[in-house]
C-alpha cells in the first residue's frame, strides 16, 4: 500500500457502513496520586486516592473507536452491557465518538464487563498501570440475550459494508459469541457474500468457518494443531495460516509482531511487513486497531494485501499512544503512510 491508496482508502470510508458484534468493555482508567495515600481507619489498609478518571470503550469497543477514527461513516455496535452505571458509562463513551448503540441489549441479567485500571501517577514521570481489576459474565449468556443477538445479526448483516466480531471472552459461552453465534455466522456469511466478515478471538479463532479469520501467530500455531516453542517462526506461523484458511474457506491475516501480517488466501501466502516503530511503544489494543484497519480498507475495495498494509498501519500509530488503547486519525494515518507500496509474495 502507497500513499495513493491509503488516500482512496480514507475518501472512500464515509461511505462505509461496519457491523461491530462481540465483546464490548468499558475500560475505566483510575488515575491514583501515591503521595495522597491514607490508611483506612476500619481496616488499616492503604486507601489509594483517586484524583481523576478515564472512560473509553475497549475490547469490541476498540475496533469501534479506530472504525470511527480512520472515518467509517456508520459504525453499528451489537453486543450486551449490564443495566448498570458501567453500562451507561460505556453507552456514553460509544456515543461520544459516534457510534451507533441501539443495538446493543441491555439487560438486568447480565454485568457490563469492564477493565479498572488504576494507574499511578506521580508528577513529573509516566502513569503505571497497577494492579487490574476485571468485571466479567462468569455464567453463560442468558438464552433469550442469545436469541436477540441472533435476530439482529441476521437484520443487520445484509445492510453493511463489512462486519467485525471481536470474541473477547475467554469463558466458553460466558460472552457474546457463543457456539450458537459463531455457527449463524456462517450461515449469515454465506447467505450475505458480498460483506466482507472479520473475526478476532481469545481462544476459539480455529472453531470459526467461512469467515476471514486475524489470529496472532500464538493462535494460529494452537488452533492448526502444530507445536511450536516460546517463540514460533515466520514459516510455523505461515504454515498455520495454510491450515486454517483452507478449514475456513476464507482468507487469513496472521498477525507476526514486528514481522507484519502474513495474508493466505487460495493456497497463496503474502508477507506485509510492519512498518518501524521507534521508541516507547504499548501494544495494548493493537490487535483490535489493526482489525479496525483491515475492515476498513477491505470494505473500501482494497486488495487483501493493501488491507493487511492499513491493519499495519493504523497498529504502528496506536503503539505509540502509551498508557491508552489509542486510535489513529486520517493525519497520523498519512503521516505514517510509506511512500512505496509494500508487501511480497513468498
């Protein structure tokens, strides 16, 4: 991907419209003052003292945000939140970068899952995160939540553009994409062959069919059913790729750290390099940016590999945004751009 197409790309992303289906989480960032400690008087422990507060969407709600940011012009968001003030805090931080939330089903039967992340901030250096604190479903989602997902996916579907499932739960069947949404994704996928599907899951990315599929090598080394070492290989990774696109129909972005995305497609495997990064990076987020990246450039027309370059792209300008599951505007976008296409066949 040049330039060029990284400019046609953006033209033509008002006029996209993306289905966003899965796991969405309120990431709530605590900002804590150590130097303001108390020691609680009921109990003698420390009381860290918050003196300020972030709100974002994460999870689904991070390929929400890119979505918007790069300039999707309608990003739908379908998944369940609590009845809940997380619940209302996440409608609200999805509202305020545009996204549509009538969708969502709310319900007093379920949590809204949320991340705290407390984060230590003492003047005059970076905050560091502490200690996480996770609100997750720990039972299987309510059958009647299950069926109006199911309904919607079936309505929605065949209105957009392209549709991008973020499987965040690792619980099987505890979050949005249970084994009855992933099944309906596929009869779904078939019955619409002109949107262009895009799944990212935790765990279960090798149960997935005929659907394009972004696993990290971890993943894809796992769900083919190959052993690798502490750290696998460009082939193993490429190889797995082979595997799963050929169990799933559809094609495969393998996510390679900062060797780039292998894309397989029809027994045919192209290497996107990554572009460089210098200095301080945090990757969290980064996948589900680069998921944000791919959805847009394909449903803009680009070539497998020009869409693999953007999910790249978008990544290398998120990663530098430490201490936040950042987005990556049209600006960032083109100041990054590469001046010559890139990508191999291998």
């Amino acid at each position: 991907m040049n330039r060029a197409t990284l400019d046609l790309i953006l033209a033509r992303s008002p006029e996209l419209s993306v289905l966003v289906v899965g796991d969405f989480f309120l990431d709530k960032y605590l900002h804590i003052d150590p130097s303001l400690e108390e020691t609680s008087l009921e109990t003698g422990l420390p009381a860290h003292q918050c003196v300020g507060k972030r709100l974002a969407p994460g999870a689904a709600g991070v390929v929400t945000a890119n979505l918007r940011a790069i300039g999707v012009g309608e990003v739908i968001c379908l998944g369940a939140i609590g009845l809940d003030g997380e619940g209302f805090e996440l409608k609200s931080a999805l509202q305020a970068i545009g996204a549509r939330t009538d969708m969502l089903v709310e319900s007093d039967e379920i949590f809204t899952p949320t991340y705290i992340k407390p984060m230590a901030s003492t003047a005059g250096q970076p905050a560091a995160e502490m200690s996480r604190i996770d609100i997750k479903n720990r039972d299987p989602l309510p059958p009647d939540i299950d069926d109006e997902i199911v309904r919607r996916l079936w309505e929605l579907a065949p209105r957009v553009s392209g549709v991008a499932v973020s499987d965040q739960v690792q619980e099987r069947n505890c979050g949005i994409i249970t084994d009855r949404v992933r099944a309906e994704l596929w009869a779904i996928a078939r019955a619409n062959p002109e949107v262009f599907f895009l799944v990212d899951s935790r765990t279960r990315i090798g149960e997935f069919r005929g659907v394009a599929i972004k696993p990290n090598k971890f993943e894809a080394i796992r769900a083919a059913g190959m052993d690798f070492g502490d750290s696998p290989t460009v082939e193993q990774a490429t190889q797995a790729g082979l595997l799963l696109a050929a169990r799933t129909g559809q094609p495969v972005f393998v996510t390679v750290g900062a060797d780039g995305i292998i894309v397989v497609s029809d027994e045919k495997t192209a290497r996107v390099p990554a572009l460089p990064v210098e200095g301080e990076v945090d990757i969290v987020g980064a996948g589900d940016s680069c998921t944000a990246g791919i959805v847009a450039a394909r449903c803009a027309g680009a070539s497998l590999e020009d869409a693999a370059a953007m999910g790249n792209l978008v990544a290398s300008v998120t990663v530098r945004k430490i201490g936040e599951t950042g987005t990556a505007s049209p600006e960032e976008l083109r100041a990054q751009a590469p001046s010559q296409s890139i990508g191999q066949r291998m």
